[in-house]
C-alpha cells in the first residue's frame, strides 16, 4: 500500500551535498545556477534543462533554447527556488502554527476568490451551496499549501478545481466532500488498475512523492478515464500534510518501445491541468525520460500543454537507459524504486494490492 504518512527517503547524503554547495555559492556572490550548470553545452546552448555535456539533435537543442530563455527571464528569486524544488532543498517554511497566522492567511484566501468574477466560478459558487462540507478549514489550507500561501494563487487553484472537477466527474459524483474508488466507473479503474500512472511506494531523497506516468502500459475507455485515475490518486497523495507542504515529483518513463497510437493532444491538456493547476499540490519536478526517436516530435506539445511554472521544472533525460537512471539519481532519485524490472517490464502487484486495500477501507 501506498501509505503517503509514512513513506520515507532513502538517506539524505544527497540532499545534504547539494544545499551545502547552494550555501557555498551563495556565500561567494554566485548564482546557483550558473554554478551548477555552467558545464552545461548542448550544441553550443548553455542549459540545465538536460544533463550536462549532452550531445542532442537540432530538434532538441531548439527546445532547449526555448526553455532557457524563458527560464532566464524569471527573477532570479525565481529561479533560486526552480532548483531549490528540482534538488529538494530546504527552505524555511512559512508559520502555519499560530492560530491566528492561519486564520488570516484563510480569510486572505476568502477575500481573493471574492475578487474572482463570478462568471468565472460558477462551479465554485454551486459547490458552496450543494457540497458545503468539501470547504473546511484544512481544505481550504491544501490549497494554500500547495501555492506556498500565496492567497490569489490559491483562489485560482480551488475555483480552477471546482469548474475541471464538475466537467470531469459530473453533478451526479463531483458534489460529493470525497472522491472514492466507489466513485470509479469500468473505465476509471481500468485506468488506475494498468499502472501507467501512479504513485510510487518510495519517495526522493528529499521526501517528496514521486508521481510515475508510463503511457506504453496506458489501458482505457477513453482518455477521461486516465483524467480521472490521476485525479483521484492526487486527491490522495494531498491528504498527507507533508506532500502538501513539499509537492511532488512527476517521472514520465518514455524508455523503450512506444506506440502513439492513442496519443490525444485535447484531453493530455487535461491531465497537464490536473497534474499542475487544480489539486491540492504542486508539482516541483517533471522529468522525462525518453530514447525513441517518435517521441522527440511530442516534446514540443507536451511542453505547450504545461503551464510556465511546469515548464521551468521540467528535465529531459535521454539516452540509454543505465544513463537515464543515473541522471535521475543525480535529482534525488534512486532507480530502486522505479516499477520497471531490469528487462523494463512493468511491475504492477503493489499497486494492485494497494488498490485493494483502498477498496477494503471505503476510500
């Protein structure tokens, strides 16, 4: 099972090693990502956006350049806190203890959704009056947890969350307080039972969740049921406090064979929206990991899809596949946990055992 309370890192060397060469840099006057990535050359674009000494295509390098363009016209507060999330590197946190922060913090996240026209939170507004008991005051501090506190940012969230969550799951499911497997049709769980995506049992050496997407094992009805088996897996993954607070980390696993068959541009914006935009949680990496040539030509999309915030945490990891996993282990991420055997078949019994044991408990 996949318990988000008590799974653990494997060590912290890593994590240690990087915010000690953070302080170091920041000591001397340096940026810390021209100290980390100054090595970077990929066709004579300078990056961090693939590992360094990377020799890519035009293609690719296009992208690249894109990326770090975009990336360069952050602040550089902005930019400092891309490779805090992409590294997990401690920050202090915001005091949510004292009753009284946390009371103003919630009527400042009030106060900004009031702000919101109505015509853009019709949803909302119907959720207020036919599910009352959704907008508690831990729910309402989700949301702000998952935009670091930032009240606007947070209204955006829970009002985005309401209009996707009833065009998604309908009036019949989407005014319930809680989403559970009974609320699954044939298709959802089809979708959630494949694997393709899923939480993993381990986490990063920093802590976060780890969000695994591997469309070759992808099984549906249509593309709305995968919508709504990640929606239903984030909606667990932000019970935890800890996953709240810290995000998560996604991996799209694109290593080997891959069929584009079912490839759909319309609803993979949806799955984007929900992996970044409407749930209780933010995504602080995205890493994709790919080495055949088909899916070079849907980086490009995948990338408009994403939101700018995505966009700057994204990595590409391509190449062999023992290059691949070292690269993610440089992030904190040890290829020990990855549900791929050594032949890169799919292993699924965990996740159905866990599935089972969220049927037995009614969630």
């Amino acid at each position: 099972m996949v318990d988000f309370s008590e799974i653990t890192a494997s060590g912290t060397g890593v994590k240690r090693s990087r915010e000690t060469a953070y302080n170091e840099k920041s000591a001397t006057g340096g940026s810390f990502l021209g100290g980390l990535f100054s090595s970077c050359k990929v066709t004579g674009v300078g990056t961090g956006f693939c590992a360094p000494n990377k020799h890519v295509n035009s293609h690719d390098a296009d992208v690249l350049r894109y990326l770090q363009g975009e990336f360069d016209r952050l602040t550089p507060e902005e930019q400092d806190q891309v490779h805090r999330d992409l590294y997990g590197i401690d920050e202090e946190s915001v005091e949510v203890n004292d009753p009284v922060v946390v009371q103003g913090m919630i009527e400042d996240l009030e106060a900004a959704i009031l702000n919101i026209p109505d015509k853009k939170k019709g949803a909302y507004l119907e959720a207020l009056m036919r599910c009352p008991e959704f907008f508690t005051r831990e729910t309402l501090l989700k949301f702000l947890r998952a935009d670091r506190y930032h009240s606007k940012k947070a209204a955006r969230r829970i009002t985005q969350h309401w209009e996707v969550r009833l065009e998604l799951w309908g009036s019949h499911r989407a005014f319930k307080p809680k989403i559970t497997v009974e609320d699954l049709g044939e298709g959802d769980l089809l979708a959630l039972r494949c694997g393709g995506i899923r939480f993993l049992q381990g986490r990063d050496r920093a802590g976060r969740a780890i969000f695994w997407n591997r469309g070759m094992d992808y099984e549906y009805h249509e593309m709305n049921d995968l919508v709504r088996a990640l929606w239903y897996q984030i909606a667990l993954a932000a019970e935890d406090e800890e996953t709240q607070e810290n995000g998560i980390v996604a991996i799209l696993y694109g290593l080997g064979s891959y069929s584009l068959g079912r490839w759909d541009s319309s609803n993979s914006k949806d799955l984007m929206k929900v992996l970044d935009k409407v749930m209780p949680v933010r995504t602080v990496g995205f890493h994709h990991l790919f080495n055949d040539l088909k899916l070079r030509s849907l980086v490009p999309v995948l990338l408009a899809l994403a939101g700018k915030s995505l966009r700057a945490r994204y990595r590409m990891h391509t190449g062999s596949v023992q290059e691949c996993l070292f690269e993610l282990m440089c992030f904190g991420i040890a290829s020990e946990i990855l549900p791929v055997d050594h032949e890169g078949n799919t292993l699924i019994e965990s996740h159905l055992s866990w599935i089972e044991e969220l049927r037995q408990q009614g969630r």
